[in-house]
C-alpha cells in the first residue's frame, strides 16, 4: 500500500507562489519544464505543483481560466502573505522564494534555476539603453558590507523577477502589436524607475511592449492613456520609417488596448501620470 503524501509545507507553497506570480495561465500545465524544475527541487510530482498553482489561480480574481476547488487553509495563508488584495507584493515573495531555496532544500540557487530566463537578454555584458533598462530595480534591499557582486547579483534577479511577472501577466504578448515571440517581448515601466522606487517591481506598474514599442514609450514617442487608448507622437508618425511603416503606425494611433483579461490591470493612476508627461512633451 502506497503511503499518503506528505501535506505541503509553507516553504513549499511560497515556492509554488512565486512560479505562479511568473507563469501565464495557459503554461499551468504538468509539463511546463518550469514547473518539472520546481517539482524536483521539492521532491513532488509535476502533477502535484500544477495543482497547487492551480489553487492559486482560484484565489486570483482576475486570473483566467478554472483553478481548483481544493483550496487549503495553507493556500490562503500564504495568498494574504503576498497580496495586497490587487496584486501579488513581488519583492517580498522573490527574497523569500530564493531564501527557502537555499536553507530548507539547499539549493545554492537563482531563481532563474527553474524559471526559463534564458531569452531575457540580460547577460552581464549588457549595458542600459535607456534611463528604464531595468540597471537598478531594488528597493531598499543593499545591506551593509555587500560586495559589487552580491548587490549586481540581487539586481539581476529582481529583473528577470519582474519581467517574467509582467509576460505572464501578458501571455507573453505584446499589448500593441500582438506579437507573442517571447524573446521579442519586453517588460516596460510606466512610470519610471529612476523617479519612483516603490512602483519599481509592481505588475501594475508593467507592460508587455515589443522592443520598438517599448523605445518609444520610454522616450515619450508613444503614450498610452488611462483607458488604455495608444497615442502616436507626430514625431514618431513623421520620421518612424518608410511610407509603409509610418502608415502601420498611423493605423495604431487611437488604438484602444484591452486589459479585460489580464490578472493585474495596469494601473490607471500610473497611466495617468506618464501620458500627462507624454501629452506635455508632445
């Protein structure tokens, strides 16, 4: 007769907790290679840690698609640990998801280990190419006596956090263009990070933006208003390429963007304040 399993633990339900917050709702699946990492890092079955994700989607109000109607007190608990009641608290849950990494399984790890970082163009050698190139996304978290290698090693894995965060939120689309070739889809900050660092790390503070989009919003070429309208520079229309490209970027002037079905809608106060700059540039 085969012995039952053992119940979950709470170190266990972060760690699931944490692939939940970076994992779209159409990867909840046993085969996900994410979710077959994290089911070897706990000794649990694939099948086991789908479920558990699963749970959480019932606990997430915007999250598309069914969960599981076996939530446990222990799902609750740790949900209300790491939500505020309109997002998942991303910081908190990532410093924590890599502690219990490394002291309860001993696992000298990133959490990119079992997350799939691998298209998230964020090599060492790379440098900024823009004041919101995600250089610098901790907040109050440098302790004293760091060396330059600890606090570049935080820094990176708050990065890749957030920007899996916000493509999951997205499906890993671009919110303008549609494109859904991961590796061609980046996280944008709608209000930047450099002058508010407590938004730094919030997925309502996030867009999924393809790389040209993604230019353009940063440099006030293109904004996006609280209701999710998308507005086009005269500059970008006049010198953003060839006659054909400009014409696509004339059909995108006035778009109207639906965030009806994502888990964390971007938030409008957020919105409000950078299409004001984009509309005072402009």
């Amino acid at each position: 007769m085969s012995s039952r399993p053992l119940a979950w633990s709470l170190p266990e339900a972060t760690l699931a907790l944490s692939l939940y917050a970076v994992t779209p709702s159409s990867k909840l699946k046993a085969n996900n290679p994410q979710i077959i990492g994290l089911a070897k890092i706990i000794g649990r079955a694939p099948g086991a840690v789908k479920c558990r994700l699963h749970n959480f989607a019932s606990l997430d109000k915007r999250a598309t698609g069914r969960g599981f109607n076996h939530i446990s007190e222990l799902d609750r608990l740790v949900w209300n640990k790491y939500s505020d009641g309109q997002e998942l608290q991303l910081l908190p849950l990532m410093n924590d998801a890599v502690d219990i990494a490394c002291n309860h399984f001993n696992k000298d790890l990133e959490l990119a280990d079992w997350l799939d970082t691998s298209d998230s163009n964020l090599s060492s050698s790379s440098t900024p190419s823009s004041p919101d190139n995600y250089s610098d996304l901790l907040v109050d978290s440098t302790l004293p006596g760091e060396s330059e290698v600890e606090i570049l090693c935080k820094r990176r894995r708050s990065q890749g956090f957030f920007r899996q965060a916000v493509l999951a939120n997205f499906n890993c689309t671009c919110a303008i263009s549609g494109c859904s070739i991961r590796s061609l889809v980046e996280a944008a900050h709608i209000l930047p990070w450099a002058d508010h660092p407590y938004e730094r790390l919030k997925q309502s503070n996030g867009l999924a933006l393809n790389p040209f989009f993604h230019a353009a919003f940063d440099q006030n070429l293109l904004g996006i208003s609280p209701d999710g309208k998308v507005s086009i520079s005269r500059r970008l229309l006049r010198d953003g390429g060839n006659n054909q490209t400009r014409q696509s970027l004339q059909s995108i002037d006035g778009m109207e963007l639906d965030f009806g079905s994502l888990r964390v809608t971007p938030n409008r106060d957020y919105l409000a304040e950078r299409f004001r700059i984009y509309t005072q540039i402009n």
